[in-house]
C-alpha cells in the first residue's frame, strides 16, 4: 500500500507509522493527566491490537492501563460511569464487530447522558474500535461499521487516515467533552507519515483536501485515501485531475469543504469501505444532492463494499473490498456521463 499522503505539520516532525502515533498519543496523554484511563481486552497483546499499545502497561501500571476479560457491555459501562465521575476513559475494543455486544451502553447511555440530565452530566469518553478486516478473518471479525454510530445523535465520529491524524485526533477525542468513536483500520498500521513529537491535536469536524484537482471530486474514508490516490496518479496520466477530500471526521462531517470542492468539479466520487446501504457514502452523496444539485454535471458515484458478508477465503476477499481499479471506474463513469 502506498504511503504518500501528504500533511501539514508543525516543522519539527519526523515520521512515524499509524500504529506508533497512536501509542505515543497514549504515552503523552497518560503521562501528562491522571485522569485518563485505558480499559479493554487484549491491551498488552499486539496480536490484538498490533503497535499501538506496546509497553503501555509496563510505563503506566496495569491501574490505568486495564486489561479486562471479554465483557464488552460491562467495561463499557464502567468506562462510562468512570467518564460521568471526571474520568478521561478511553475503552477499547480490539475488534469493532464486538463493539456491537455494547450497543446499548454506547447508544443508549454514552450518547444520551448530557441530554437525558439537562446539561448537568457529560461522558468524556473515547471508544476506539479497531477495523481488522482481510487475512480471511471472514463475516464476523471483518466489520466497518462508522454508519451504525453515525446515525446517533450524542456521538461523535472519527476515522484518521494518517499517522499524523491518529495521534492528534486521538488527542482531541479525549478532551473533546462528548463521547467520541474512534475508529482506526489495521490496514494503516504499517503507514508512515511526518508526526511532531508535540502533544497536538487535530480539530474534530474538519476535512483536509489530500489532492488538488478541478475535474471530480472524491470523499473517501480510512484506508480509501490510499486507493483514492493511487487511483488518482493512474488518473492524471490520462488528463484527469481529480480532487481527494480526507473528512477525517464522519460525525460532525465538514460539507462545507465538499460542497466547496463539487462546486469547482461538479462531480463527486464517494469512497468508503463499508457497505453501501444507508452507509457513510449514502449519507455524503444525499447531503451533496440536497445542497449542491445544481453544481453536479452527472451522477454522484459510490465506491464501496458489495452488500455481503465478508467472505473468508484470500482470493474472493480480493474481489469483496474495494481497490484504487474501483476508484478509477468510477470517475470514468460519471467522466463518461452525457
């Protein structure tokens, strides 16, 4: 996988890959405020949760750093309550499929606690779900599931795509003062990208253009970025310009930098890894045909997953995600569109 994504960064960086900058965020955040706690299963294991959390519970003690059996609705609900009583928790789960054996602390108490209490409570948690898909890991370990949590209102959604932004928006997630869903893919894991050594955070809710272009435009989430500009220099050597917009944030979504960028392009491409019914890309393509009507030259298109299971053998898993060769079809096609 290519590892080209350029940001902005302060000038003293040097590079990490996406796994590092999650544990040095963890290392920073539990060195400077003994507020914030990390609880889940398989925290000391790297085959759960690959580079991110090396060495965490040898620096910080197995207080703060807790690995729990598998009980995914109760460390959820303790990291709740922990949040209500002026903790910073951060709960993991090593899988996001698991995720859903939480559904109702997360939806039903995280989300609606400040609502339900007149103001007087907030839950600054952060639940991070890991997407661990491919390696023929099939349907029940291989979910994405952003759009299940998107759909809540009192949750806020964010998917860094960088090394850069998994260290800051993690950062962010913490102090944000709302429950926030952080969702990291394994396939960055190995990714690199300038990371200052400051503690910094990325702003929850803005968009970052990867790629200028004025011919199409392309949203496309996590690991999509990658295949979006690969797609993209493939592209360029045909005359096609295209222009990658990162929301890094599904929920709040900056649609001011999309509807901006379908205004100069007046075609959009929506790419995210999950399934395409009433998904993330569902939801950018309706806000686009809700508010930009008049700027679109063709049909918006989709580039996600087929509406299936994961599958489990290596080859049909080829066939199932989507590619940079998907990307590139799909501006032709609206290109195409007369």
């Amino acid at each position: 996988m290519s590892t080209s994504l350029s940001v902005k960064a302060p000038v003293a960086v040097r590079e990490l890959d996406y796994g590092s900058a999650i544990n040095e965020g963890f290392t920073q955040l539990l060195e400077r405020d003994e507020t914030v706690l990390l609880i889940g299963q398989g925290l000391y294991s790297p085959w759960y949760v690959g580079s991110s959390m090396v060495a965490l519970e040898k620096k910080f003690g197995t207080a703060r750093v807790i690995d729990t059996p598998v009980s995914e609705n109760g460390v959820t609900g303790i990291a709740i309550g922990a949040a209500m009583a002026g903790m910073h928790p951060v709960v993991i789960h090593p899988r996001m499929d698991f995720m859903v054996l939480a559904t109702d602390q997360i939806l039903n108490q995280a989300a609606k606690a400040h609502y339900m209490f007149g103001g007087a409570v907030n839950v600054p948690m952060v639940v991070r779900g890991i997407i661990n898909r491919g390696g023929e890991q099939a349907a029940q370990h291989s979910q994405a599931l952003q759009s299940y949590y998107m759909h809540i209102p009192g949750l806020k959604v964010v998917m860094p795509s960088t090394a850069y932004d998994a260290k800051g928006l993690l950062i962010a997630s913490v102090y944000d003062g709302n429950p926030v869903i952080y969702i990291d893919d394994r396939w960055l894991y190995g990714t690199r990208d300038p990371v200052p050594e400051e503690f910094y955070k990325v702003p929850i809710g803005k968009g970052i253009v990867r790629r200028p272009g004025n011919d199409v435009t392309i949203v496309a989430t996590s690991y999509m970025n990658f295949e979006a500009l690969a797609g993209a220099a493939k592209l360029a050597k045909e005359g096609i310009e295209v222009e990658i917009i990162d929301p890094r944030t599904v929920k709040p979504l900056d649609e001011e930098l999309i509807y901006e960028s379908v205004a100069k392009t007046g075609r959009l491409v929506v790419a995210d890894a999950a399934w395409r019914s009433c998904g993330a890309a569902a939801e950018i393509s309706a806000l686009v045909a809700e508010h930009s009507f008049r700027d679109l030259k063709a049909p918006i298109q989709r580039v996600t997953l087929a509406e299936a299971p994961a599958p489990s053998s290596s080859s049909l898993e080829k066939a199932y995600y989507p590619w940079a060769a998907d990307v590139v079809a799909a501006v032709r096609r609206t290109i195409d569109y007369s």
